[in-house]
C-alpha cells in the first residue's frame, strides 16, 4: 500500500516535471521562431 503511494507520488511529479520542461521547449521554440521572424523581415533569411 504504501509502495503504491509513493510510486503514484513520483509518477505524479514526473509528469509535472515533464510538464514543465515541454512548456519551456515550446516558449524557447516559439521565442526563437518570433526572433527568427523579426530577423527576416530585415533580412531575407532561408532556413
């Protein structure tokens, strides 16, 4: 029973870590994609 709990604790955690690791991927990707526009609209850039 025990052993249950705390399985369910760091499965609970990991997927809260997960979690906040992919939100800070997609707001890195997104912040790089929006500097990569603004750079390209003062240059044309080709990726």
């Amino acid at each position: 029973m025990h052993i249950l709990k705390v399985k369910f604790v760091v499965e609970r955690s990991l997927s809260n870590s997960i979690n906040t690791l992919t939100e800070l991927y997609i707001t890195g990707v997104s912040a790089m994609f929006y500097s990569l526009k603004k750079i390209s609209k003062n240059h044309t850039l080709y990726i």
